[in-house]
C-alpha cells in the first residue's frame, strides 16, 4: 500500500508496540502531527518543554520496560531535547526521539530553524539517523527501536526532513532487524561462568554490587536475590541499582559510594571477591581507585565490553545480559552442588553487624523542628509502604530519598544519575503515570531543581495525574552549599535564593492543590491529604532545616574508606 | 605503544566522523585515518594509527566495535603485517636532490627543469621518513601523505 512519510511514521509506532509518546509540535513535524490527529494507535501526550517530553519518555520507559518514545520540532526543539537525549544515553535508559528536520533540498543552507542535530547530538545518543529518502524511513524506524532497546540501552534519534513527511511510497514493514554490524552479546561464556561460580563459592568475604543493568534486564532482580541467598553473601546497590533488592532484605547493605552506608564501604574495602551485576564502577562508587577493594577479586558481568576494565581491571570478566547470565550462575551451582564457605561467612557477617552498628544513617529529630529532609522522606515511605514510583532531581534531597526512602522492587526508582540533570524529577513522574496510573507517585525535589522544569504542572494538570510533588524547600542549592561548606571555607558564592515563589500558590495556579508545611504536624496533614487526593496533583512546599547536610560522605578524590560520618 | 587498527564499516555517509569524534570526545589521539571503499561496495576499509598504553589501547578497540556502524576491526600491530604509506614530494630543482629521489626508488612524477619536481614516493613510515629528512627541510615546498594502511600477511583475507 502506498503511504506518505507521515503514515508510515504512525504505522511503524503502530507495529512496534507504541501506546504512548511524548511530544511538542513545530512546522517541520506538522506533517506528522496531522497523521497522529487522525489515528488511535496511540496516545500522544503534550508537554510544555522539549526536554521535558525526553525525561517523561525516560520516566515511562523505566517503569514500563518499554522503550520511551518522543517527538520535537527541528532547529529549538530538537536542540531542546539534547539533555534529555544526553540524560538517557548516561543513564542507559531506552528513548527513541524523532526530531523533524527542515527539508531535505534547504539541509546546508541556513534554513529557518535547522540545526545539524546528528552532529549535535552524535556523542550524546547511542546512535543517529537522518532519513534522506521515504523508502528507508520504515527500515530506520525499526532499527532505532531494536538499537535503543538491546544491548546497552540508550537514546536514538531519527531526523526527519519535512518533505520526507510529506513523500510517498510503498510501505515495506521489514520482518526482521538483523544487523551485521550490531550485534550484542547475551549470553555469558560457560567457561567464564563456571570459574566465577568456583570463585563465589570460595570466597571468604564476598560482595555482590549490583546497578541499573539489573532494571535493564526484567526478571533479573529475583535471580539476584536468589544468588546472594545462595551465597549467603551480603549485597549493595549503585545508585542506579535500588530496589534491586528489598531494602528490608537482611542481605542488603544499602547504597555504596559517595554517599553511601558505612557498612556498604566497609564492606566493598575489605571483601575478597567483589561480584559486580550490570554496574559501571563509575568514580561516585569507587572513591580514588587504587585504593577501591584492594584486596578483591573482581567479577565483572555487563553487556557493554567497553564497561569492562574501564576504571577497574575485571579480573573475571563476563560479557552478556544480566538476567541470562545470572540464571547460568545459578544453574552452575546446582550444577557443581557444593555450598559456599560456610564458617568463613559466619565471621564476615559477624564483621558487617558491627559495620552497620555505626547506624550511619541515623539523624535527630526534634518534636518542635525544624522539619529534618530525612523525616519528611521516611515518612512518605510509611504511607507509601515503600510501594510508591519515587522520581527525584539532583541534589540533596536526591541523595536522602536513596539513603531513606527503602524500596521493595525494582523499577520504582527513578533518578538521573549519570548526567545529574536537575529538572528531570517532575518530567520523570509524568512520564511514570502514563505507565502505572494507579500507582502513587511521588517527586521528592529541591526549590532550584523543581524551577528548572517547573512548566510540566500543566501538563500533569492537564491529563489530571495525580502526582504528589514533595519540594525540601532549604531555599538553597543544598548540595553546592554543602560542598562550599566543607571544602570552599563556607564561600555560599551564588548557591542562595533571595527570591523564591509561593510554591503552594503556583500549585493551585496550575490547577493542582498546593499545600505548605512549617511544622512536624503540618507535615502530617500535607502527606494525608496528598495521598488521598485524587483529582489532580499535590504539591507540598515542606520547609526543612536549611543547613543540614549529607552523611556520610567520601569527599571527592579520597577512598571509600575514609568517609566523613556526620 | 604505536598500534595500527584496521576496521571495516558500512558504507554509509557520517562513518567517518563518528570514528574522529569518538577519539576527540575521548581524549585519543590519531596519529593518521584513511578510507577507502573496497570490493564489497556496502564495505569501506579505514586504516587508523594511535599511540597509547595497553588499556588505552584496549578501550579504544572497544569503544570502535560500540560504534553501530563497525563491523569489525582488528589491531594488526602484534601480527605479521606490511604497512605502507604513500608520500607525493614537491622539491626544488636540483641534481643533488634528484639522485637522492632515484636512490630511494621515487618515482618522479612531473619535473621542471631548474623549477621543481614532484616525487612520489611508496614505502614503510620509517623509509619516507628518512627519505624527507635526507632531501632537507629547506629544499621541500610541500608534502602530503596518505597515512599508513597495513595488512596482515598469510592468506587469509580481513573481509565481511
Ligand atoms: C549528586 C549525585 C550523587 C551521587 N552519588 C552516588 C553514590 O553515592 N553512589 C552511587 O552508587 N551513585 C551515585 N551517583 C550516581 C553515579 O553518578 C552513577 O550514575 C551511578 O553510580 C551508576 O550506576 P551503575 O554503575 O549502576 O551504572 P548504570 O549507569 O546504571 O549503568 C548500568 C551498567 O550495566 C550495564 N547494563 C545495562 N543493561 C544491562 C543488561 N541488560 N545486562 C548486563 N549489563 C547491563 C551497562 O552496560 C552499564 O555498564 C550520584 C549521582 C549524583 C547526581
Ligand atoms: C542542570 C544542572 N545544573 C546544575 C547542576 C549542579 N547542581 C547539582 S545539585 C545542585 C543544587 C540543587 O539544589 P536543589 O534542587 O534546591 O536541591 P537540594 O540540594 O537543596 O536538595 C546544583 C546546582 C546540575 N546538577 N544540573
């Protein structure tokens, strides 16, 4: 059947399992804009900024497990959308962005709004296309889709001329994506698998460090919670790995790295074979290198070679999908039918219980307040029962949420963590009701960050979901005050908001409700009301102690070892 | 460590830049790049030097196989190989310089007696090399070479 470009574009969305993309029309994408007002397939949600449609499809992917999909204008839009394709691709998150294009016979001339986005974006995606003819569109779509999702997730863009829209052509949908010269790895060596499982069964003090490649790979974080039952061993989690095991797990250590427990970088420093479990060993997590597990064998399993003895030398490296290769570990040590080292596990855990003694999480909190972040943050975890979608910005409130928040599954976390992108929370949680709608989510976000996509009320205002937005307002940029703190002699240059907005007023100006809380018991009837709210969404501006700080913490450049506790 | 990688990738337009963008981006540095289409009109064949320690070395052969479009790539330095780089020479006239291009086997190209000449010039980086410095910084108006391209010896082909 013959069809223009912009017919193809739905019936390829259509064929991939598209129920829902993010989006903000422009003359170059008018085109395909009038194709998706005249069809079903999908809904098409309208936000307020670029980069927000790009975070909201990076908030859907991640708790759907399907790829995120968005679509912006050429020139300002798609260069809009550059930091949430850079925020994806850090964060290995599956995002297919469309941008439009000015058309092919004006590309080179300075047009009204052009841009070069692949080469403005060639090292901030996975990979680029730019459809140069209506008759390899079908064929660009599928691969976009089969490179965004396999292997190591990332972003995809796929540029499109506006004539390229506007052709026709014979639809051709090509029945396979076979691609000689992209082929990821899935399985792990069976001679690599069985010297680790050799290992993990001699080890005296193992560590399993598991990260995002675990919430890649759907149904691997029950295999993770078998293996280190299996092992006995105890587990922690990159930033970008919580709930891959159930914070509640007695095996669970917490987060290691920067801001990570005691007992987590205790353990990481003196084990003696550190199993990591789709992690990047990125310089949050290892403090200064050469004195990262210095006594460990290193077991590496990632997708990505490139992961591999990159910053630390695997000494055991196992290329290939975490889920597929965890199940070959499990299956060789039912196979090999020896159990770990038993007493030597005694000791270790006799060893970790006075590590997690030092509570190093702990904090005060008084009756009279001020409102402590971390109170506010374990709070919301009763009410939520640690079930809810947690979406964050960057900063401290980001780092509190990790540390106190306690999750029970995987896929309920999402924070940027690669990039660091402020702005990216509110986005997120839009993004996350498309997927889950009937869930409680709740965007945990700071008084800089949340102005940074502040837009995207409306847009959650308009497909009325019901978000519950909790801004620790310490009417500073907290973790820059922090680090000038400790280590620029308590210079605040430029890290304090003299003028900030009545952030409950701005709410209701959205059409949400917004609620404001100076005091514990404020606080508990803000979160009440939040949670049973079903209109709209909630927005609590909570003040919260401006100066207080997060603990611990290995400064940049030390060891993980020698963290600062309070 | 100076190492000289060969990598096929599809045919198609950007490759080129996605390779001289990931070693910018990375910090690598290329000592020299060429490419050229091969049999397989789908295939062009990119020969790359660079210098770096074994893990660097190691990182970048990987980061090039993460490229979509690579295919394969293969680091010739430890096999046995042939490398060759082409020079073309423009030298002031002189008979000194002109038996200095016939020893080292150049062959000249285009020559104007008392002017210039042209003297082109195949052979391992080291010979072109000595060849230039033989025939003196002072007497050469303008160089250009082609960059090393090797191939491991041994009949089997690097191929799709
Ligand atoms: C303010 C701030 C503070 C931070 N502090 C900390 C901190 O204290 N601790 C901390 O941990 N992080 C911290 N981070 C986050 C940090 O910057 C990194 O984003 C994070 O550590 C990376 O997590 P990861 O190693 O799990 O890798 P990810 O970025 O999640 O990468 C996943 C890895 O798994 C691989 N992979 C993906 N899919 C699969 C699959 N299906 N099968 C196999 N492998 C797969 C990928 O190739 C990659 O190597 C902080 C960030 C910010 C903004
Ligand atoms: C887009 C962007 N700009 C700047 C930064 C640097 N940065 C990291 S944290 C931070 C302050 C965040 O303040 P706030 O949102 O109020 O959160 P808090 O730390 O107070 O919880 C800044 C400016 C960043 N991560 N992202």
């Amino acid at each position: 059947m013959k069809m223009t470009g912009a017919e193809i574009f739905v019936e390829c969305l259509k064929r991939e399992g598209v129920e829902v993309i993010f989006g903000y029309p422009g003359g170059a994408v008018l085109p395909i804009y009038d194709a998706i007002f005249q069809q079903s397939h999908f809904k098409h949600i309208l936000v307020r900024h670029e980069q927000a449609a790009l975070h909201a499809a990076n908030g859907y992917a991640r708790v759907s497990g399907k790829c995120g999909v968005s679509l912006v204008t050429s020139g300002p839009g798609a260069t809009n959308a550059v930091t949430g394709l850079a925020d994806s691709n850090s964060d290995s998150i599956p995002n297919v962005c469309f941008t439009g294009q000015v058309p092919s016979y004006l590309i080179g001339t300075d047009a009204f709004q052009e841009a070069d986005i692949i080469g403005i974006t060639r090292s901030a995606t996975k990979h680029n296309f730019l459809v140069k003819d209506v008759k390899d569109l079908a064929k660009i779509i599928r691969q976009a889709f089969h490179i965004a999702t396999s292997g190591r997730p990332g972003s995809v863009v796929v540029d499109i001329p506006k004539d390229v829209g506007l052709a026709s052509c014979e639809f051709v949908w090509p029945e396979s994506v076979a691609m000689r010269s992209y082929q990821p790895v899935v399985e792990g060596h069976p001679g690599q698998v069985k010297k680790a499982v050799k290992a993990m069964l001699k080890a005296k003090r193992p560590v399993l460090y598991s990260g995002g490649g675990v919430m890649n790979a759907r149904g691997s974080a029950e295999l993770l919670l078998k293996l280190c039952h299996q092992l006995n061993a105890p587990v922690t989690n990159t930033l970008m790995g919580l709930g891959g095991i159930p914070y509640d797990d007695s095996h669970f250590l917490g987060m290691l790295g920067m801001h990570g427990t005691y007992e987590a970088n205790m353990a990481v420093s003196h084990c003696d074979l550190l199993v990591s479990v789709g992690a990047r060993f990125d310089d949050r997590v290892t403090g200064r290198l050469d004195a990262f597990a210095p006594d460990a064998k290193i077991i590496h399993i990632d997708v990505d070679p490139t992961s591999v003895s990159k910053n630390v030398h695997a000494d055991l490296p196992i290329v290939g999908d975490v889920a597929v290769v965890l199940q070959q570990i499990l299956d060789e040590i039912s196979h090999q039918g020896k159990t770990h080292n038993i007493e030597a596990l005694k000791l270790w855990w006799q060893q970790i219980v006075e590590w997690r003694e030092v509570n190093s999480l702990g904090f005060e909190q008084s009756n009279e307040g001020p409102i402590k972040p971390q109170t506010v943050i374990r709070k919301v975890h009763e009410i939520t029962k640690g079930d809810a979608i947690v979406t964050t910005d960057v900063g401290q409130h980001q780092m509190w949420a990790a540390q106190h928040y306690g999750f029970k599954k995987p896929h309920r976390w999402l924070t940027s963590g690669g990039l660091g992108t402020m702005g990216y929370g509110l986005p997120a949680a839009v993004g996350a009701a498309m997927a889950a709608p009937d869930e409680p989510i709740v965007c945990f976000t700071g008084d800089a960050s949340i102005q940074m996509c502040i837009q995207e009320l409306a847009t959650a205002y308009q497909y009325r979901q019901k978000i519950v937005v909790v801004l620790l307002n310490n009417a500073y940029m907290g973790m820059v005050r922090q680090w000038q703190e400790m280590f620029h002699e308590s210079r605040f240059s430029h890290s304090y908001f003299d003028s900030l907005p009545d952030f409950a007023m701005l709410a209701e100006a959205y059409g949400g409700v917004g609620l404001r809380a100076d005091t514990l018991d404020e606080l508990d009837a803000a979160l009440a009301t939040a949670f049973s709210t079903q209109e709209s969404f909630v927005f609590i501006d909570v003040a919260v102690a401006k100066e207080e700080n997060v603990f611990p913490m290995v400064p940049a450049g030390a060891a993980l070892n020698e963290m600062v506790l309070s | 460590m100076r190492h000289t990688i060969t990598i096929l990738v599809e045919n198609e337009f950007g490759v080129l830049t996605r390779i001289a963008g990931l070693f910018s981006a990375r910090g690598y540095n290329i000592e020299s790049l060429s490419v050229a289409p091969t049999m397989d009109e789908t295939v062009s064949r990119v020969s790359l030097v660079t210098r770096g320690d074994e893990k660097v070395i190691e990182q970048i052969k990987k980061q090039l196989n993460k490229l979509i479009p690579v295919i394969k790539t293969e680091d010739i330095s430890f096999m046995v190989h042939l490398e060759r780089e082409m020079l073309m020479v423009k030298v002031k006239d002189s008979d000194e310089s002109l038996a200095l291009a016939d020893e080292a086997r150049a062959k000249i190209v285009d020559h104007e007696q008392g002017s210039y000449f042209i003297a082109e010039l195949t052979g391992k980086t080291e010979k072109i090399d000595q060849f230039l410095k033989d025939i003196g910084e002072k007497n050469i108006i303008e160089i250009t070479r082609t960059g090393p391209v090797g191939m491991r010896r041994g009949i089997e082909g690097f191929v799709v």
